[in-house]
C-alpha cells in the first residue's frame, strides 16, 4: 500500500496488486491524468464533499433517478456519481471505438442470418439448439425483412480494463441497453461543479448523441416514407429507466408514448393527438418483446399496442431495436463472438473475449462444478447484474445451492474466470475519502443504413462497495464522466 501526497487525495490508499487507471505500478501519476491529479488537489477534501453535494442537488432537482426492485418493495434512488473522472486517451478509444463497431455489425449480420437462411447454423459454426432453446428467440421473426436491415440499432458492450493493461468485453447487450442519459447528465454535473477544471482538457462531447440517434433512426424508415414520424415507447413511469426513456424523446425532440397512445390500423400505427390521429413510421421502443403486442406475444400485456407486431411484419413500421435481438444478447451466444465476427465479417475480434464456459456442455459443466470458488457465475438472459454469483465471496452452503441451481438447469448458466477489474479513485460518502473501486465501461453504438455512431465516452459504472466486482446500479453501483481526448 502507497500513501498519496496530495491534499484531497491524501488518505488515498493504493493496492499495487490492483491495476489503477491513474497511477503507474510505482505509484506515480500517468501522464494524462497530471494535470487532473494537479488540479483537483487545489481543492480540500471539505471544499469537495461541498460540491459533491451541489451535484446530488442537481441530480435531485432534474429527477434523474432509477428504481431498484427488490423482493419486498421497490425504491426510487438517486443516480450515485462521482465528480472525478476518468481519461481514456485517443488511441485506447480507437481501439474501444473500433472493437464496438466490429461487435455490433456481427452481430446484426448474425441475426440476419439466423432468422433467414442459417448459414451459420447449417455450417455447424454455431448449434441450432442454443437458438432455438433461448428464450429470447422468437420465430415469428423468420423470414422478416427490418427496414434497413437493421436488427440492433442501439448496442451496448461492456468493456473491463483487466490488471493486464487489455480491454476485455463482459457482455453485449442488444435488447434495450439503457444508461445513455446518465453519460449526458454526468458531463453537465461536472462542467456545472468543476467548469474550471473540465476546461484544461480537450474532450469529445457527449451532448450530440440524441442528434445523432435520431438520424440513424430516420436512415432504418420504412419504404415509401418521406420524412418519418419517430416516437419513444415507455411502459410507464414506474419503469427503472423512465427518467431515460423521457429524457431521450425530449432531447430527439419527439414525443414519448404509452402503449395505450398508440393504435394500428389497416396495418399502419397512429398516434391519438387532440388534433386527430398522426400516422408513427419510427418506434425506439423500451418495452421487452412479450409485451410488445397482446395479440401476438403475450396476450394480457396492458403496455403493448394490439396489431403493431403485424404492422411491423408488413414494413410499415421501424421498431428499434428489432424483436428478437435479445437472441444475440444471450450470455451463451457470447461465447461464440470470436466465430461470429470472424464468420461474416473475416477478420479477427478486436476487443478480447473473457474465456467462457457454457455449462450446457457436460465437460465444461463439469469444470464449472468443481471450481465454482474461480467462478463468476452467470444466468445467460437476465440483466442489470441480477442472479450473479461470485465463487470467491459465497459460502460453503451457498456454493452448494448455485450447483444445484446449475444442474437444474445447465442451459441457463455460464461461468467465467473472476476478472480483476481495473480500479479508479471515487469519493466514498462514509468515509468521505477518496479510495479505489472498481470500474468497467459500457459503449452506445448506433447502426443506422450504410452509417454507424460511437458515443465518444460511454457510461464508466462504479462498484461503490469495497472490492465488490459488479458495477450495475440495481446493485448499488454508482457513475463517472467519461472524457475521451482529442489528438492533440
């Protein structure tokens, strides 16, 4: 452990055995985080927790919150962000911003593929059991064409930095990866508490992705439409997400519904408005498939929209994302990525996989069994970080009921090697000190028609807990702005 001379990061204790993002291995300052490290430390840690607060207050004021369901009660919380934040130089993010492209046009060519013609299948690359038993496939998209080809407009990969120093991807998620309105909100937070300091850097904005979001959308419009009408589909307020699915329309500039706003007819969507009703071409839904619509999933849906599905079959109507993408998104799909990118796209994965074991195969089953203790252990269709277990933190009876969970049912969990990821210095209320957490990074690609948009930053998710691993704010992880430099 290293002592850190520097007035406001002076009980800041640094584990070598953990890689640090601004600290080298002998516990100097890296270079682009000097000026950082400099400025901050003009600051006492009182003239800190001061804006800390003003930033909660903001938070506060705006509403950016997020609900946490747990098994008694649901809670409304205010998004937990930390002023400090972290650098990811030019040439790390042209390798994140690349490696993010190459995952997603992937896998948008493997759904494609697996909804059409099955070349990969059929050329025994990926087993058509894994496909068909996920539960986020769906066969009512066989033989569906979606307007530009598009299945995944919006990507979100997390990518950990591992204490080798390489980036590594944890997961893709393709179904409705969320957490875009917070990288926009945490920037205005900072530039409002810290203008001064944010202003010694040359960093892409964030503020420009609704803009662009909007455009790709309009590129996926249906056939024989001029000048589309988009709107955002929320399944309510009471949704965890709701501040983003409102925040998002209000920055696009169109409306956000309810299910209960919109109604099909003849095939084509409408939206009621006191001025009548007003045809929708563009649907960036937030609402999971089964709920879609109640007369083709499932049928006591209160969120959906009747007949939409069947508008959607017809070309008349663009949903981003596409019904069943969640397929891709599937933990168990994820070990195949390296294939997958290599199989359409002839080139080898830019961006690391986690070595990863599928416990539907009896040998890797077996392993998993017997080191559970070197394990994370995944179910391969939930999010948010729920139903994560991690070997080295369960006790001897809990290791004995993951194993049973897993035998019950193999299909539905993988495993991976516990991944040491990279740590950051966060301000920690309780001990109202800075000290080093855990950090990973989640990127937002958009795919439009022949154009694609990397948000130049990302969401930096915090594991607020000491040592914990899992960064997810369902599981009291916390955020940081993102500054991506510019070449100089």
């Amino acid at each position: 452990m290293t002592n850190i001379e520097n007035k406001i990061f002076s009980a800041y204790q640094r584990d070598s055995a953990l890689y640090d993002e601004i600290f080298d291995e002998d516990g100097t300052i890296k270079q682009v985080y000097q000026k950082l490290f400099n400025l901050y430390g003009e600051h006492t840690i009182e003239d800190y927790v001061k804006l800390n607060s003003k930033a909660k207050s903001s938070f506060f004021n705006q509403g950016i919150t997020f609900q946490v369901y747990g098994d008694k009660e649901t809670k409304e919380k205010i998004f937990p962000f930390d002023l400090f934040p972290r650098i990811i130089d030019p040439e790390e993010w042209e390798v994140i911003e690349k490696g993010s492209i190459q995952r997603s046009k992937a896998l948008n060519l493997f759904l494609w593929d697996i909804y059409h013609d099955k070349n990969i299948i059929r050329d025994g690359i990926v087993p058509m059991d894994l496909i068909s038993s996920s539960v986020n496939y769906l066969d009512q998209m066989n033989g569906i064409d979606p307007p530009g080809g598009i299945y995944n407009h919006i990507s979100g990969i997390d990518v950990i930095k591992h204490k080798d120093g390489k980036y590594y991807v944890l997961e893709d998620n393709i179904r409705c990866p969320s957490g875009v309105s917070y990288v926009i909100c945490n920037r205005t937070a900072l530039k409002r508490a810290l203008f001064g300091v944010f202003n010694h850097y040359q960093t892409y904005s964030v503020t420009n992705y609704a803009e662009n979001l909007l455009d790709l959308l309009e590129s996926v419009k249906p056939k024989g439409v001029d000048i589309p009408n988009c709107v955002v589909i929320t399944p309510g307020m009471y949704n965890s997400a709701f501040y983003e699915h409102s925040y998002l329309a209000k920055t696009m500039g169109v409306e956000l519904v309810e299910g209960r706003d919109l109604f099909v007819e003849n095939d084509f969507v409408y939206m009621k408005t006191i001025k009548g009703p007003e045809k929708v071409d563009i649907i960036y839904r937030r609402i999971d498939d089964q709920f879609l619509d109640p007369l083709e999933f499932k049928s006591d849906s209160a969120i959906g929209v009747p007949g939409l599905f069947a508008a959607y079959k017809k070309g008349n109507v663009t949903l981003a994302n596409a019904p069943g993408t969640g397929v891709a998104d599937d933990k168990a799909v994820y070990t195949y990525m390296p294939q997958i990118i290599k199989y359409y796209l002839g080139e080898e994965p830019i961006l690391n996989n986690v070595h990863t074991y599928h416990c539907s195969r009896p040998d890797e089953l077996k392993y998993v069994l017997e080191h559970i203790h070197e394990l994370v252990i995944k179910p391969v269709d939930e999010a948010g970080g729920y139903g994560i277990s991690i070997g080295n933190r369960l006790t001897k009876s809990e290791i004995e009921l993951v194993k049973a969970q897993i035998k019950a049912s193999p299909r539905k969990y993988v495993a991976q090697p516990i991944m040491s990821l990279s740590v950051h210095p966060t301000y920690i209320d309780e001990t109202e000190e800075f000290e080093q957490r855990h950090v990973d990074l989640r990127t937002f690609t958009v795919l439009g028609k022949d154009k694609e948009f990397v948000l130049k930053g990302g969401l930096t998710r915090v594991a607020l807990k000491k040592g914990n691993l899992i960064v997810n704010s369902s599981q009291g992880g916390g955020s940081k702005d993102t500054w991506v430099l510019k070449n100089k």
